[in-house]
C-alpha cells in the first residue's frame, strides 16, 4: 500500500500576502514543526530562523500548550465573552497584565495583532470622548509602520502597497510621523542608533498645525519589525512620550512584535524603559499556537470610559472570540514557559552574540546595512536595477531549499528566531545566509 497522499489541489486557495502565481507554480509546504525545526512536505528539515512570523517564540509543539489546549477543548470548548464569561480568561487577563508596564492593568482579548489595532485605536477615542473632548479623534501613525490589515491599521499604517489599493477609504484625519530610517547616518549600527531622536519632535509641527486638542493619540512600533527591523534611534521613544504627555495625547505602542520576549524583556517599553498608555499585542502571547491578541490599558484609561457610562455596556466592542477558552489556555500555558525557562533572560543574554553573528556579514555581497536588536536582525540588500526585491527573494529561497527559514521584506532580509535557540543554530543561521549571498549575483 502506498503512504503517499493524494495530490492536493493547489487553485481554491487564495493565500495571504503571497504571490499566489508564483507560489502554486513552486510551492512550498511544511509538514510538521517542533522546538526550532520545520520539516517540510518532501521530508527536508528546516531551522526556524524567523519563529514562524515572529511569534513562535517558545519554539514549536510545546507538550505543555499542546496538552493545555486540548484538555480545554474538552472541558469547555467555547463560551461566550459577552456578557458572560469562564474563569481562565480573568486569570489570563492577569497574567498578561502582570508583565506590563506599572499601570498597564486593564486587558481586553482580541484574536490577532490587527484586531488589537483597531481596538486600540478605538479605546483612544472612547478615552477623550469620556472626557468631554470627543473632538480629539486625529490619530498619527509613522511612515513604514505596519500595524495589520483592518482599515484602522493600514490608515495609521505607512507601507504604501497596504495602502493604495484602499486610498480612498482610510480613515479621515490621520497624519504620519516621519520614518526613522537614515542610512547616512546610522548604517551598520548596533542596537540603538545613535542619530535620530530629533525626528520625534516632528510631532511638534503636526501638533502645531492641528492643534492638540484635535488629536487623539500616536502609534508607532517601538521597532518597527515588518518594514525591514528599524530599531528607534537613542532618546527618540523617550522625545515622543514627553510631547504625547505634554499635549495630552495617548501614546500606543503597537507591540504585536516585540511583546513577550523579542528584545529580552517582556515588552520593548520595558526594555526601553518608556511607558505608553496602550500595548498591543498578539503573536508570542500564546506562542501562536492558538490566534490570540490583546490590548494593555492604562487603568485611568479604562476608568475614564467606565464612569462615563451611567448603567449598560461601557465600551461596544468586541469579538465572538475574544478570550476564547483555548486561547486563554494557549496563554496561561506560554506564559508559564516563558517564565520557568527565563526565556526573556535568555534571549538577552544572547542578543550580543547574535548582534555578532548578524553584524558579521557586513562586507559581504550586495549587503548595504545590519540592524539588530535583542534577538532581530534586518540584513538590507542593495536592489537588483529595476527588480525590487528579488534579489532578497531569491536568497529566501535559496536558503529554505538550505534548511534555513528568513523573511524578506523588500530588500531586507529578517531573522527573529524562538527565544529557545542555541549559539550553534545562530552560527549556523547566519553562515549559510552568507554562503547564499556569495551565489547570487
Ligand atoms: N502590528 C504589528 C506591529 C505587526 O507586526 C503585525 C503583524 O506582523 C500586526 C500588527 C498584525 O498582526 P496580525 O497579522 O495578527 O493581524
């Protein structure tokens, strides 16, 4: 008897930021994942250089979420988070609320870094009109920003292809600050630039064009991840937390990326020491083995728009799976791990040898710019003329036919491995990357 599968066919599915023609002409699938490996369908393993899309950062097919999970979908496989609720929801809300920021002690549960977006953006708003200043509704996001794919999100968001296609239908009255990048000045830097913080006070001149009492709030991604890993100048977060503060606008930071360990802190405000009103988060909150997201709040945030309300709802907003029983479980569950392995701790101790092994392809082919912190690294390549991309495409392929899985975006390559990898797995992740750069023209 044969063990092969049935062919599957490829034309009903319309995949996700994909190029679709391009993929069904040469696919490639995975089979099974566990700790940093992938194996993928033709049996060839492959190191999880980037966890997944950043958020699998306990490493795959973790017994203990895989166990928490299913005995959850026994017991109570759903229940409703409208006005009813289950138990694990309120303790997972207080875990999460534990490893924010002082203050940060309200969390509302959404099923992705998108949908905590959008909540967000709408808390703020909510938040002034609490207050009697509901003509505070301007939101300001930053060029090359990615906060997920509602209309809330591309609107504040700054990457033009997520954008044009739905011009004409963003969200009114949004500017954006200037992006940080300036490869002139902070080329080749590791960690923080030095060069920059002054791009913050931009800030000033929109407020001074519109006015503070008209602007709701600023989101930016403390690092910026899915532009191409921009890391936040020295004394920039801290430049936009002062004029937020001054003005009376709330800061987001959208930290569907760096929540849980990325930068070797439970958040990228902790580890920068800068706190914002708002955290959004998704991804490695339940080690993406169930969608999950969810919004910290400020607790005077939170007060604010329930003492608005005199009796009824306070907030209408919502989703049919918010705090759903297997992703709450999915969470309670990551978190332990997080916390029993230190892998916060432990991504910062490696994040130096990382930045070494990163930094150590400057001088190799077509590279132009290394950026790195904790453990994220962009590799910048200079385009091939007139074929955007592809060069940095070609190299993701290469390197997964290798056994080794980056990202790209444009003409960046990305790593943002499991908090779990060894020193050997970043020699190896990066060495072959530089084999690659050395065969492709
Ligand atoms: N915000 C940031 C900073 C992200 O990096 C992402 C996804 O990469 C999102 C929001 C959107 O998250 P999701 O794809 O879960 O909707």
């Amino acid at each position: 008897m044969s063990t092969q599968s049935p062919p599957i066919d490829l034309s009903n599915l319309w995949m996700p930021f994909t190029a679709n023609r391009q993929f069904k002409a040469n696919p490639r699938l995975l089979k099974s994942a566990q700790g940093m490996y992938y194996t993928a369908a033709d049996g060839h393993r492959i190191l999880d250089g980037t966890a997944g899309l950043w958020c699998v950062n306990a490493g795959h097919a973790r017994p203990e979420i895989i166990e928490a999970v299913t005995r959850q979908a026994r017991e109570l496989d759903y229940a409703p988070s409208f006005q009813i609720s289950h138990e694990d929801s309120f303790r997972a809300a207080s875990r999460v609320a534990a490893l924010m920021p002082d203050g940060l002690d309200r969390i509302f549960f959404t099923n992705s870094g998108s949908e905590s977006v959008d909540t967000a953006l709408k808390i703020a708003l909510a938040y002034h009109r609490a207050r009697g200043e509901g003509q505070r509704t301007r939101l300001i996001g930053r060029e090359r920003g990615y906060h997920g794919v509602g209309f809330g999100g591309i609107s504040v968001g700054g990457i033009s292809p997520n954008r044009k296609t739905f011009s004409g239908v963003l969200l009114p009255g949004v500017d954006h600050l200037q992006h940080t990048h300036a490869p002139d000045h902070n080329a080749f830097s590791r960690g923080q630039p030095a060069w920059g913080a002054h791009l913050a006070d931009e800030l000033e001149r929109i407020v001074a064009l519109h006015d503070a009492s008209t602007i709701a709030a600023v989101i930016v991604e403390p690092m910026a991840g899915s532009t191409g890993v921009l890391v936040p100048p020295v004394g920039y977060l801290e430049r936009l937390r002062e004029i937020t503060s001054k003005y009376g606008i709330l800061l987001i930071f959208d930290e569907v990326i760096t929540a849980f360990g990325r930068l070797g802190a439970a958040t990228a405000s902790g580890h920068f020491g800068v706190t914002p009103d708002l955290i959004t988060m998704a991804k490695g909150i339940s080690n993406a083995a169930i969608p999950a997201g969810a919004v910290a709040v400020q607790r005077g945030i939170y007060d604010a728009i329930l003492s608005a309300s005199h009796s009824g709802i306070e907030f209408f907003h919502g989703y049919t799976y918010s705090a759903h029983p297997m992703a709450t479980a999915a969470i309670l569950a990551a978190l332990d791990i997080y916390e029993r392995d230190g892998l916060f701790q432990r991504a910062d101790s490696l994040s130096k040898l990382f930045e070494d092994a990163a930094h150590s392809l400057r001088g190799r082919p077509n590279v132009i710019d290394v950026r790195n912190i904790g453990l994220v690294a962009g590799i910048e390549l200079a385009p091939r003329e007139g074929a955007p991309g592809a060069r940095a495409a070609e190299i993701f392929s290469r390197c997964f036919d290798r056994g080794v899985l980056v990202r790209y975006t444009g003409d960046t390559l990305a790593f943002s491995p499991p908090l779990i990898i060894e020193e050997s797995q970043i020699h190896e992740l990066f060495d072959t990357v530089s084999e690659v750069l050395g065969e492709v023209a």
